[in-house]
C-alpha cells in the first residue's frame, strides 16, 4: 500500500472512531461500548490497509519494536491528530458541548496518569499479540480483541482518568474545549505523556514475550496489513 493510502485510512478510522469517543457522552452508562464497538469495525476496515492504529501511542510502540520507521510514525501521528481535532470539532457543531477528556471528581494527578499508563500499556501489548506475533498470525479476532480492550478499560478507569488512553483524543478534545470556551489546558499532560509512557512499556512487555521473535518491518508487514 502507499503511504497516501495508509494516511487517508488512518484518517477516516481515526475520525470515525473519536466522533463516536466526542458524542458518546450522551450515551450515559453505555458509552464504553460504543467506543469498543467503533473501534473494532474501524479496525477490520482498516487493519489490512494503514495497520489500523488510530492512536499516536500505538504508532509510537509498533516504532518502538521496529514494526515501523519514524518517518512513517510522524506522519501517522500527523493524520491521527488531525482526526481528532476533525472529530471533536464535528461533534461540538453538532451537539454544541465540546466534550473534554479529565481526571473525575476528586482524583489526583497520579491516580489518573497511573491509569492512563497501565490501560494504555494493556492496549499495545494485546495489539502486539493479536497483530505482530507470528502465533497468532491469521487469526480473525483481532479486532474484537482491541475494542473489547479499550472498552474494558472505559468501563474501568472512565471515572478515574477519563480513559483516553490517546494522545490524539487529548489533544483534540482538549483544543476544541478550550477554543469553543469551555476548557482548560491544565490536563492535556496527562493524556499525552500517560499514553506514550504506557506504549513504551507495552513495547517493552511484549519484548520480553517474545524475545526470539523478530520484529521488523519485513516479518511484520504482511500481518499488520491483514490484522491490526
């Protein structure tokens, strides 16, 4: 696949999906579903065109482990940033609430980033192990196993960190918010360097997994491709 290809597919899967995150709070109690069900029809879209990552923190692991090279990670974070601000936009015109990602009521600075970094953690390991790992190289549940991950974690942490477990969604949740008046910039930290914290040490879990696999762009395209 081109690199146009992959950056437009990143594009469309990464707005559909925070379009979902920038309205589902209307959804009450139900909106960690939501987000895991777009996440996995957004992933078997994509997954055999871009890789389906739609998650700067996903990009930056799958760099990490030599599944991509840094050139393609800027400009997948490029494209993913872009969606998000897209996304929150669209939503706040449709809606009028921007819809910002926070810490809950009362919870500190720590218990949030600590969230954030494990879940996010938890997410890249299981995009490791269900679309970079020879094991289980065509396998079909890819991709309920990634929303199924991410929806597990917003039913368990949302009220803690908010659950954004993306840098893409901080930022653009955050920018909109505080552009349309009704946020602040005091968070943003902790959805940026939780979630890249949390890839590194998921790149690094799945390293010692796998310690004799390697994984370069040559022995993994092919399953990133098909699956992730």
């Amino acid at each position: 696949m081109t690199l146009m290809a992959k950056l437009v597919t990143e594009l469309v899967g990464s707005f559909v999906f925070m379009t979902v995150i920038a309205l589902s709070g209307g959804i009450g109690s139900l909106a960690p579903l939501a987000i895991g069900l777009a996440l996995t029809a957004m992933v078997y879209m994509g997954g055999h065109v871009s890789g389906a990552h739609y998650n700067p923190a996903v990009s930056l692991g799958l760099f990490l482990r030599k599944v991509i090279d840094a050139r393609t990670m800027a400009a997948y974070w490029g494209a993913q940033i872009l969606a998000a601000l897209l996304a929150f936009t669209f939503a706040y015109l449709l809606t009028g609430r921007a819809a910002g990602v926070h810490p809950g009521s009362g919870v500190s600075w720590l218990s949030a980033l600590a969230a954030e970094v494990v879940f996010t953690a938890a997410l890249v390991t299981v995009i490791f192990n269900v679309a970079a790992t020879r094991a289980t190289a065509g396998n079909s549940f890819y991709g309920i196993a990634i929303g199924f991950t991410v929806a597990a974690g917003a039913f368990a942490v949302g009220p803690i960190s908010g659950a954004a477990f993306n840098p893409a969604v901080g930022i653009g949740s955050t920018l909109v918010g505080v552009v349309a008046g009704h946020g602040s910039w005091a968070d943003l930290w902790l959805y940026i360097v939780g979630p890249l914290a949390g890839a590194a040490l998921g790149a690094g879990i799945h390293a010692i997994q796998t310690p004799a696999e390697p994984v370069t762009p040559e022995s993994s395209e092919r399953r990133l491709d098909s699956a992730v």
